[in-house]
C-alpha cells in the first residue's frame, strides 16, 4: 500500500502543490481586498464591488476549489491506469489494493487543501472583524462560528463531506468500469459510463426512497418526501453503504478486464 | 517451467489463442514468431497475468498465472506503458518499488550503454529512445520469465544491436526469455529456439540448430516458406503478386 500511495504521490504532487499555491494566492487576494475595504473606510461605492465581486466571490471560489482535488485525482489516475498507460497493473499489486490506494489518496489530497482551506479562512477571519462592510464580515461569520463554537460539528460536516466524496469518484470510476465491460470500442465505452452514471444515480436514489419510505410508514408522502431530503444521518449511510458495493464492482470489473488486454 | 495447456483466447467472436498446449523450459531463449494475428501478443499478456477471460491452464512453477505471479515475470508490452510525469530515473524508481528482483545499478548500467540521460523526461523522448529505456528496465528485472513483445520495435540499428548484445549476456539458467517478433531475421542470432505460430495454434517448433538440420534451410527461410505456403493455401491456390 505505501508503494502504491508513493506512485500516487509521485504522479500528483506538482499539481497538489500548484492547488496549494492557488488557495494561498486566493487567499492572498481576499485578505488585499479587505485591507483596500478597510483602507476606504466608508465608501459605499467601493464596498460594494469589494464585498460581492472581490471578498466573497473569491471566498467561494476558495470553497469550490476544496473538493476538486478529492474528485479528481482518485478519477483521473483510475481513468489513466485502465486506459493503455497503465504501468501499475504490470505490478503484482492486486487491482482492490490499486483502486484503494486512488481512493485513500484522494481522501488525503482533498483532507490537507480541506485544511489549508479553513486555516485561511479562519486566519481571514481575524481581518473581516476590522471590516465596515457587514457582507464581508457576514461572509466570515458562519466560518469561523463552524471552526471555534461547534468543533464537534465541524468535523461532522467535513466527514460527510469525505464519505460524499468517494461515493462520487466510486460512482464515476464504477461507471467507467461498466463502460469498459460492456464493450470493447472505445466510444461506446464512453458513452456507456455516462449512461451507467445515470443509471446507478437513478437506482441509488430509487433505494433510498423506497428505504425511508418503508421505515416512515405512518407518515404523509409529504413528510415522507421532505424527511428524505431532510435526513443528512440518513443519506451518509446510504452513501456509506453504496460506496461499498460501487468499490466491489469497480474492483472486480476492472480485474476481470485488466488493462493492456 | 512455464505450461500452456489447452490456452484459448476470444476478443468476440475472432479466436486469438486456439487450444494451444506448449512447455516453455528454462534456461532457453525462444523466438515466438508468426505473421500479425497469429495470437502472439496475446499468448504474452495472458502469461504475463494480465489477460483474465481465457480458457484452459497457464502454470509457471506449476503456480496458475496471475496477479502474484508478476512478481516473477517481467513483461515488456508492445506499445508504450509510461507515466507522463516519470524521467528515466523515475521510470527505475518506479521499478524498485514494486519488483524485488529489480537491479537498479544494472538498469543504469544499461541506460549508459545505450548513450540516454537519466534525467530526461520520458515525453520529451522519441519513440526509440523510450523503448531502450523500457527494454532496459525489464531486462534489468532478475525474473524467473521475461516476456519481450516486440522488443525491438522501433529502435534504430545499433540501438537493435545493443539490445541484443544486452539479451545475450542474460544470466539464463533457470530463466525462461520468450521474445515475440514478426521479424524473425532479427531475432535468429539471439534465440536457441522458436515457435512458429498460426491462427492461435503452434505450428512448427524446436531447437534452431535441430529445425536447419530437418529442413535443409535458415530458420528464417524456413518461417518465408512456411508462411508463403499458408498464405497460397488461404488464398485458394494461388499466391497473390503485387
């Protein structure tokens, strides 16, 4: 597993170092803009550009870029290895351990921008106090509540956040996978993924309904169909449990039709 | 000992590998020839482990093939298997990490010889120069099987010449080298044997030296000759002139 998890390193870490350079100079940006915020003081002219198009558009950008890494490593290095580039399974490392090691990578690429993400938040935090303008410090506010008041909550969300994410990239590399199996032209395969995305998406969703809906038997479909949408313990099981099947058949398709073949 | 027995191969409805039963014995080099389709890639994938939808048996040390057997067999594949990102210090990082039976010194003794730079990035190369440089990391591997398909594939002639040389100082005792070409002419002075392919099938083999006392004739015009006189048969007959 360290020999896989090393390959994975080896593959991404420039551009995990050029994400981390990216949220540091977002980063940076934000905290000029709220010094330039603070520097005019009352200006309503300026505020308003700095606060909706400067200070909290590229807060939400610092947000958005987050996930990306966790998505996309896991998804693009599976992608890679199953196409006709696919040195790893050369190895004799065993095709469960090679897709957990994307995984546990992912995880741990998305976990340390997680990190870096909030630290800076958090650190920007200290100088949205000193702003006039009530939708920066607004912006901040519920961050930094997060981080200091409600730890326990905190780390609550970041782990469903966690498990979320690798139901997505299982989802994405399972249809991959299926796409694969299916057929042997390349095109259609591709097609076939998007539409086993969908599929599995639709099946998924179909379960949990009907799930909650056997166990919310006394309800009205009203407060059946809100409580679906409502329940976060509820949906971090599912996803929990169809991460899980989506890991054994990407696995066992992927094995029985190994790349290079 | 590396046993084939009764190995077919399917991609839909064409057969690669037809039944084919073969023993392929340490200590010997061997030459798998045929024309283009005749399942050679093929029978190299599935006994290198990575071909799983086949029938009948391949048994190396009387172990089925598989995953764990490539910690025993080296296999070159025929196109090109790399990482963007690697140099061609990565690519014998990347090979001591997962092959225990990886001599590192041995693979930079042998990318000196072939005049590479070790720092240099594998996508910055020409297709020969990454071919020296995988042909070198699979040979560097102390492996029970290596497996070279087309290994000479787009090398130039001393770049050949080199890889040759480098095939024949090989330590072969209880190593099995198989090498797969449709070019036979330049395989003839490293192999001590051969197996002549067709449709998934061997069709002729044996010792080199056992094959030119039987047919009277070069192993290489005994491949010309025997491929003419099947291609004649397929064509009904009558050989097609350009």
């Amino acid at each position: 597993m360290v020999k896989l998890l090393k390959n994975e390193w080896r593959r991404y870490f420039l551009s995990l170092l050029i994400l981390l350079c990216c949220l540091v100079g977002i980063a940076i940006l934000i905290a000029l803009c709220m010094v330039f915020s603070i520097s005019v003081g009352e200006d309503e002219s300026y505020n308003e550009l700095l606060s909706n198009a400067g200070t909290v558009g590229l807060l939400s950008m610092l947000m958005m870029m987050i996930p990306f890494a966790g998505y996309v490593y896991p998804i693009l290095s599976y992608a890679t290895d199953v196409g006709k580039k696919g040195m790893i399974f050369l190895t004799p490392s065993p095709t469960w351990l090679v897709i957990l090691s994307k995984l546990i990578f992912g995880v741990a690429a998305h976990a340390a921008l997680l990190l870096v993400g909030d630290g800076l938040t958090w650190l920007l935090g200290f100088l949205a106090d000193s702003c006039t303008n009530q939708d920066v410090v607004e912006a901040f506010y519920s961050v930094r509540l997060w981080e200091t008041d409600h730890v326990l909550a905190w780390l609550l969300l970041r782990g469903q956040g966690l498990i979320f994410l690798v139901h997505t990239a299982l989802l994405i590399m399972g249809s991959i996978a299926l796409g694969r199996y299916a057929s042997n032209s390349a095109p259609a395969q591709v097609l076939l993924a998007i539409v086993f995305y969908y599929l599995i998406g639709l099946i998924e969703t179909l379960l949990q309904a009907i799930v909650v809906f056997i166990f919310n038997e006394g309800d009205g479909l009203f407060d059946w169909f809100v409580g679906l949408f409502e329940s976060t313990s509820y949906s971090i099981l599912f996803y929990l449990a169809y991460a899980i099947i989506l890991y054994i058949i990407c696995t066992v398709l992927t094995d029985k039709k190994v790349n290079l073949s | 000992m590396l046993q084939l027995e009764n190995l077919g191969v399917r991609y839909g409805n064409q057969i690669a590998l037809d039944g084919m039963w073969y023993n392929f014995l340490p200590g010997h080099i061997y030459g798998l020839v045929g024309p283009n389709g005749c399942g050679k890639s093929t029978l190299m994938k599935t006994a290198a482990g990575l071909l799983k939808n086949y029938t009948g048996t391949v048994l190396y040390e009387g172990k089925r093939i598989g995953t764990a057997t490539r910690a025993r067999v080296a296999y070159l594949p025929t196109h090109p298997v790399y990482y963007r990102y690697m140099s061609v210090e990565d690519m014998g990082a990347f090979y001591e990490d997962f092959f225990k039976d990886f001599d590192r010194n041995e693979y930079r003794r042998m990318i000196s010889f072939f005049g590479l730079d070790p720092e240099q990035k594998m996508v910055n190369m020409s297709t020969g120069m990454v071919a020296k440089v995988r042909v070198a990391a699979t040979l560097s591997r102390r492996a029970g099987v290596i497996l070279l398909d087309e290994p000479l594939n787009g090398i130039d002639l001393i770049g050949q010449d080199q890889v040759r040389q480098i095939i024949l100082s090989l330590e072969l005792e209880g190593r099995i080298i198989i090498i797969a070409s449709h070019m036979f002419d330049q395989l003839e002075a490293v192999c001590d044997h051969v197996v002549m392919m067709n449709a998934g099938k061997v069709l002729i083999h044996g010792d080199l030296q056992s094959l030119r006392e039987q047919y009277g004739m070069s192993v290489s015009d005994l491949y010309r000759s025997t491929y003419a006189q099947l291609m004649q048969m397929q064509a009904g007959g009558g050989m097609r002139t350009w």
